[in-house]
C-alpha cells in the first residue's frame, strides 16, 4: 500500500510537470531526489531492491546509452553548462520512462500506471477547457499574469498585448505545459488512448474534447497529426459500422474546410487549420511568418549538422548556435528529430531511430496478436501514439524536457516486457 501512495505521487507530480513549481524547481524534483534517496537506502543500507532488475526485453538500456552518448559529448560542447543542463534534463526524463519500465513487473500494474496518470491527463482536459471557455488560467501558464509570484517573468508584456489579438490569445489553452504548442503535443499522445477506449462514450467524448483543444491552441502540426492518427486507426483497428468514428470524421472534414467551405466560422483558429476556406481572413498576415521562421531554423539546423555530422555538437549546441543569431527570434529549433541529430550527431540519430522504430512495430505486433484485451488496447494506443509523436514532436521549440514523452516510451517498453512475461508463462 505505501508504494502505491509513492506511485501516485510520483504520477502526480510527473503529469503535472512545471504546473506546480517555483522557479526552476518542480515538485517532480523533490520527488525524484525522495525516489533516489530511498533507493540508495534500500539498496546499500537495507541490500534489499523493491523491484526486480531482470526484464523481459532489453529495451530499457537505451536510456543508459542516451545518458552516456551525451555525457560524454560535454567533452566537445561549446557550452559546458548548458550540455551539464541537457544532461540533467534526460536524466529526469530517463528515471519518468524507467520507474514505469520497472514499476510495471505485471499487467495489474500496468493498468495501475494507467488509471493515475489518466485521472491527472483528465484533469488537464478539464483545466484546459475552462482556459478557452472563461477567464480562468493555472498560476504558472504563460497567459498568467501570476507569473512574478512563482519566479517566472511576465510573458503577456504590454508589447505583446498591443501588437495582438487579445481574444485569439486569451482563447488559448496551455494547461500544465506553459505553451499551446506542448499541451497539444500532449494531446496527440493522449487522442489514441481515447480512439480506442472499449467505453464507447469515452472514446467519443474524450476524442472530440481533444480535438476541440487543439484546434483552440491553433497548433497546426499537432492538428494534422490528429487527422493522420485517426486515418490510421479507422483503417485498422476501428469498427467501420461505428456512427462514432464517422462523426469523428466529419469533424475533421468541417475544420479542414472551415464549414464545409459553405458555412465559413470566421474564427481564426480554424481558418489557420483549414485547406479551404470562404472566410474574411488574410492567411498570409496569419500563417506566413511562421512559417518562414520555421524554413529558417531549417536550414540553419543542417548547416549545423554539416559541422559536427558523426558525433554532434553535443548537449544543447543546437541551442547555443542559435543564440548566436541575433537577428532569430527563435532559440529552438523548433524540430526536435533535427535538433537530435545536431546535438548527438549520426552515430546516436540512428541507434535512437531504430530504437525507436523497434518498439513502434513491436506494439503493432502485439496490438494484432495478443489475446489479452488490455494488452491489446494498450498497444494498439501505444502505437498510434508513436506514430502521431513522429510528426507533433516538430511543434514545440524542444521535447528533450517534455515529461509525456517520456512516460510514452516508458508506456511502451513495459507493455512489451508485460506480452513477452506473458507469453513466456504460455510455453511453460
């Protein structure tokens, strides 16, 4: 009982990340330093482990490789504080996927995992709707005017608020994630969890509601990815005879035509989403400078990847050369597949990109073969949810410090591990 109130807290402060913090300090961090304090306690005191080390797949060592590949680039890093600081920032990220890897020693925990990280993720979807519906905003939101009080700079300075449209911005969510963009990145990791949720009315709700959030964040990339995931999961694991899924659809077909092209919204968030469109609005004056600024860290990205092809610029170079272009407004290169590759180079790029691939397909393999139905759920959201994150990792300015990526790939090994315990205990 007393480790399942010290898995809630953890998932807790895990989901809620930088929504409860001062400053630079989460109340993750106090977690995680409890965490290791009481492991180090256990293990060298007591010589006694709460979990087992020995796992079904060797999935987990990746994250050893990821720490010491960028460990040992601070020998090469322009920076060395900030690679320090890149270092830190997947060592946190590493202990969120590994305490869900070695936690989930059999499918009842997993299911455990599950429910408390989707009571707090609901949570978030109810916090983000009454950000687009009323005034109401979390203390440390970037919309906040509560910001001085957790020792964060005011974001909406009168600069920004003159230049605006007030009403676009106040509409906007961002709920524990400080940005529109990376609550919508959390929403695409969410969205399959919902497709496929066996409670038809969940699934229902809980899609609409997700994508009614992104579409408020104004996250281009984030709604195709959307489309892109529901696309896949109609044609492969929905039931085509569900009036749902073709609701669903139809939604996705109204935005993407801004009314069907005949009854245009007006609403500029639509309009920025849509293809087609019979409204008032200018899209250059809308969608040009983004995009421009987007093709610009582009370019500059390979430029840096040009320098530094096998081995990278290590910990936040990417960072740190930007800064040097006084004329960018960006300090991310807002494409975090590229910044991977510039920061830890090829020889990394490829060993994380087959990694990567190799858990994907392993949960496609089991989301078809597997004869347990939380299992299979699990894997077939587990899939989609790496598929969409290919494509929404692009939208925020980085993900290296984004807490719902790493309890996906945490997610993910340890459903693996679970299919392959089970199917061990079949053969004997």
């Amino acid at each position: 009982m007393s480790t399942d109130w010290l898995t809630t807290i953890f998932v807790f402060a895990v989901v809620v990340g930088l929504a409860i913090s001062y400053s630079v300090l989460y109340l993750f961090h106090i977690v995680l330093g409890l965490l290791i304090v009481k492991l180090f306690y256990n293990s060298i005191i007591r010589k006694k482990l709460s979990f087992s080390l020995r796992l079904e797949s060797s999935y987990h060592l990746f994250y050893i490789f990821f720490f010491v590949w960028f460990a040992i680039s601070i020998l090469w890093a322009e920076n060395t504080i900030l690679a320090f600081k890149y270092l830190f920032y997947i060592f946190c990220g590493a202990s969120i996927s590994l305490y869900y890897i070695f936690y989930s020693k059999d499918i009842s925990k997993l299911k455990l995992l599950f429910s408390l990280t989707s009571i707090i993720v609901i949570l978030e979807l109810l916090f983000s709707i009454l950000e687009v519906t009323t005034d109401f905003r979390l203390p440390i939101s970037r919309h906040s005017f509560l910001l001085p009080f957790f020792g964060r700079d005011i974001f909406l300075t009168p600069e920004i608020l003159i230049k605006n449209d007030n009403s676009y911005i106040f509409s906007m969510p961002t709920g524990f994630h400080w940005n529109p963009n990376s609550l919508s990145a959390m929403l695409c990791i969410v969205f399959p969890f919902f497709l496929g949720n066996p409670k038809k009315l969940v699934s229902f709700l809980g899609s609409i509601v997700v994508l009614f959030l992104v579409v408020s964040s104004g996250a281009r990339i984030s709604f195709w990815t959307l489309f892109i995931v529901f696309i896949i999961f109609f044609f492969v694991y929905s039931n085509k005879k569900s009036v749902m899924n073709y609701i669903i659809l139809c939604c996705f077909a109204f935005i993407i035509s801004d009314g069907f092209y005949i009854f245009p919204t007006q609403s500029k968030k639509v309009y920025e989403l849509s293809l087609i469109s019979n409204s008032d609005f200018n899209r250059e004056l809308i969608t040009d400078n983004s995009k421009s600024s987007r093709k610009e860290l582009f370019k500059k990205g390979f430029a840096m990847f040009y320098e530094a092809p096998i081995i990278g610029h290590g910990g936040n170079g990417a960072r740190v050369n930007l800064n040097k272009e006084k004329e960018l407004e960006y300090k991310d290169l807002h494409f975090f597949w590229l910044e991977l590759l510039v920061n830890g180079g090829l020889v990394f790029f490829i060993v994380a990109g087959i990694w990567y691939f190799k858990i994907l397909y392993k949960n496609f393999s089991i989301s078809l073969k597997s004869d347990n139905s939380d299992l299979k759920y699990f894997s077939q959201s587990v899939f989609l949810a790496l598929v969409g994150f290919v494509f929404t990792a692009i939208g925020p300015g980085s993900v290296i410090y984004f807490f719902p990526m790493y309890i996906l790939l945490g997610f993910s090994v340890a459903t693996i591990n679970i299919y392959l315990l089970e199917e061990l205990e079949i053969k004997q």
